[in-house]
C-alpha cells in the first residue's frame, strides 16, 4: 500500500478532466480521502485518480484515458468488492455511484438500471409496480458485481441467479467501443458477462426481467446451534416449494430485541425466511420453522419485498474489515454439517455471519453451459466471513476461516462463487469456472487482449 500517492502530472489531469463531464478527484483535495474510501476497510488504497462518472461518455473516457497512458485500471460500481477491486494504488478508479437511474416498464415487466445502482435502487423501483428480481442480501451492494458474477439472493429458488435474469447490458469494452449486448446480438459477450465477472468490459446499463413479487413473508429464526437442526434444515430445502427462499445462517446471537440477552454473543443458527407464495400458506411456513428446532428467536412477519435486502445492512455496515472465502456443494453433507457447528461455536465476532445460499430450484433449470456461471449442479452455496471492526482482529481470523474453508474441501466441489472468493483466491479462476473457463478466455482475447480488466478474480487472455 503506497502512503502517498502521486497525482497525475498538469497536462494528463487536464487531459482526463476535458474527458469527462463528472468529478475528477486527485490526491491532495480535501475530499479525496472520502472519494478513495470502499466498503472493505482492509482495502486502504491511494489511486492517482478518481472519476465519478456521470454517464456512458464518462465511461468512455476513462477507458480511454487509462489504456492511452498505461494506468491501472479500477471499475467501482456499489463498492462492495471484498478482495478490494474497485480500488487500486497509483491508477485511476473509475466509481460509476453517480449513475443510479433506474426505469420500469410494467406491461412488459422489464427494469433498466445504469451500472452504479445498488439492490435498493432497483428494488424501490420495482416494487412500486409490484415486481422483483433476485438481487444481493444486503441493500447497498452494487447490482454490477453480483450480476455479472452470477448473482445469489433471496428469489434465487423460485426466478433464478441474477445473470439468469439479464435481458441485455450496455457495455464499454477495452478499446472504448460502447456495444450492446443480448441474446441475439453480441451473444458472446452477453454469454461471459452472465458469470464472468469484470472481466470484459464496463456495464452501464443492465436490463432485467421482472417477477410478480410485492409482499412477502420473512424474517429470521434463531436456534441453538445444533446439527440436528441444519440437517433438518436441509430437508426443508429439499421438500419446499421453489416460492420458499430460506438462507441459513451460523454464528454469534445479534443484540436484536427479539432474541432474549441470555442469547447475544452465543453461537446459533438460523433461518432468513423468504416465502413468496400466497399469504394463504404463511402458517404452514411457520409450522414448517417450528419442526426444525427449538425457536430461542424469531420475528417473521409479512413485509413489502425489499426489507428482507435490509435485514443485514445495520449489521455490515461500510468500514468493517473483512476477509472471505466460499464454497459449493452438492446438498448439504453431514461432514459439512459438523465443520459449521465445530467452526460456528468459535466464530469471532456478531459480524462474521456465515451464510448458505440454496441455489437448487430455477437455478438448476439452467444448463451449466448457458451462461458462464458454471455451477447448475451445486445446491448451496457457502460464504464464510470473518467480519471485524478493526485490521488486526480480522487478519487475526484468517486463519479461522482458512481452517472452517480447509474441513468444509472433503464435502465441497472443487470450484466456489467468484464473488465469495478473496484476493489470495486468484489460482481458484480455473476451477471457479470449470468446463466454461475455455471459453471465456476466448471471450476475453477477443475483447480485452490486453487485459485492461485485470482487477478482478482473472481470467489470462
């Protein structure tokens, strides 16, 4: 990490700034360090520049300006990158959190979204027309970064990943061409970006295909930990119908009013209950919760659908520090089971939530070579987190989660989501896209030879 970062120099600022309409933010001003600043903590970087886009033009520009000159290259959409990749030292970022516009065509339940909208942006706009599309668990994430690496979420059983969802995505590729991209045309492109990750390009507009989803059912119940319960828990999987979205979660009890003090600070388990079928059903979902466990909490309620992307955000907010690691699997194996109670029991703090993510479903009617996200065989999904509120405590838990990563490998597929891996997880590209990472180097020799789009999990032209 460089302590000081230079600025560019009078003539390529000046250059930059006639290429752009919105801010340019260098070293020096008073509010560069506000500018330079990720969700990630642990991520303390120094880029020579920082251009708040404005709109596609400003996109452009900065593609151009830092290919031209040799510059490093950092793309911030909702700034949650865990590795650290929407920041970079010494290169310019290029923060698209300025462009949030979001449109909604109810008669053909599309949405279109400019490339820096969080999950909040797109869900308050679509749920004013009562309609949804899987997005992230918590609120601020960016829509750029989840989509184009596949996208997990609540509705992932019942409507798919995210990536299943994309209709069409506005693209500034390497050499500063602005392409469209669909199905149809530009199918390539439209293929790699569904999984692919950043890697070829910068989106500045997605198109999505919208669901009939207003009110849902959902909330959090908390149990001891317990194996029992996570095995149960996987039979509820198992049996429900695709309208049940059900993450579990283990870790530490929240101090949440609900849940009695006795319990805050205590390893537990839970469920974040997401039931999108009728309210007709609501107390046989209920009835269904009560068989897994005993219930030491629980505050699951109707609510309108975008609260449910809410219920993490007060926990993880930015400025946390934060290291992660994940896996796949096919269901969920009692030697898993074991490693997330054994490794539960010592999690290191409230934040470091580990959460499993059922990706069965719609998302399995997605053959693995139809997108690039390669899994359609895996039925969960796993993040580990350590989550800290300073450095040295979450780099002390490294190897924690390294240790909980290494017990879960026997009873884990090879690969793992590329938006749970971290910075040290670069050898795992390969296996992370499997039997698509062919084709997508492919892709990205025909669009970024020069691999401009580096700050990413990277896929080598």
């Amino acid at each position: 990490m460089s302590t000081f970062a230079p600025a560019l120099d009078g003539a390529r600022a000046e250059q930059l700034r006639e290429a752009v309409h919105g801010d340019l933010v260098q070293p020096g001003e008073p509010r560069y360090d506000e500018a330079r600043r990720v969700y990630n903590a642990m991520h303390d970087k120094r880029p020579a520049a920082v251009v708040r886009a404005a709109d596609a033009g400003d996109v452009i520009g900065t593609v151009n300006f830092a290919r031209e000159q040799g510059l490093l290259l950092a793309v911030r959409g909702g700034s949650h990158s865990v590795p650290g990749y929407g920041t970079c030292d010494d290169g310019v970022v290029l923060d698209l959190s300025g462009m949030r516009g979001v449109r909604i065509d109810p008669a053909t339940r599309t949405a279109w979204a400019e490339g820096g909208c969080t999950w909040a942006d797109v869900n308050h706009a679509t749920h004013a027309f009562g309609l949804a599309t899987t997005g992230g668990v918590v609120s601020s994430t960016g829509i750029g970064g989840l989509t184009t690496g596949g996208g997990m979420g609540h509705l992932a059983r019942r409507c798919g990943l995210a990536c299943d969802n994309l209709l069409s995505a506005d693209v500034v590729t390497a050499d500063g061409s602005f392409v469209t991209c669909t199905e149809e045309q530009n199918a390539d492109l439209f293929w790699a970006l569904r999984g692919g990750g950043g890697n070829f390009g910068v989106v500045t507009s997605f198109a999505y295909r919208l669901h009939p989803v207003a009110d849902i059912l959902g909330g959090p119940t908390f149990y001891p930990l317990d194996g029992d319960v996570l095995r149960r828990y996987r039979e509820l999987i198992a049996e429900s119908d695709d309208r049940l979205g059900a993450l579990a979660v283990v870790g530490l009890g929240p101090p949440l009013p609900f849940l009695p003090e006795r319990w805050h600070g205590r390893p537990l388990c839970g469920v974040l209950t997401c039931w999108s079928g009728p309210e007709t059903q609501d107390d046989k979902i209920g009835a269904r919760l009560a068989r897994l466990g005993p219930i030491v909490g629980q505050h699951v309620g109707r609510m309108p659908y975008p609260v449910i992307n809410t219920l993490f955000d007060e926990l993880l907010p930015a400025g946390l520090f934060h290291y992660w690691k994940g896996t796949f699997s096919r269901g969920l194996p009692d030697g898993a089971v074991d490693a997330y109670v054994e490794y539960g029991a010592t999690t290191p703090s409230i934040q470091s939530v580990t959460v499993v993510f059922p990706i069965d479903g719609a998302c399995h009617r997605v053959t693995p070579e139809a997108t690039a996200f390669a899994y359609r065989d895996a039925d969960f999904a796993t993040a580990l987190s350590p989550t800290l509120t300073t450095r040295a405590e979450c780099e002390a838990s490294m190897d924690w989660v390294r240790r909980f990563a290494a017990a879960l490998r026997p009873h884990s597929m090879e690969g793992a989501y590329v938006n749970f891996m971290d910075q040290d997880d670069q050898h795992r590209v390969r296996a992370n896209y499997r039997q698509n990472h062919d084709r997508l180097t492919m892709i990205k020799r025909r669009y970024d030879p020069a691999n401009l789009f580096r700050l990413n999990h990277n896929i080598t032209p």
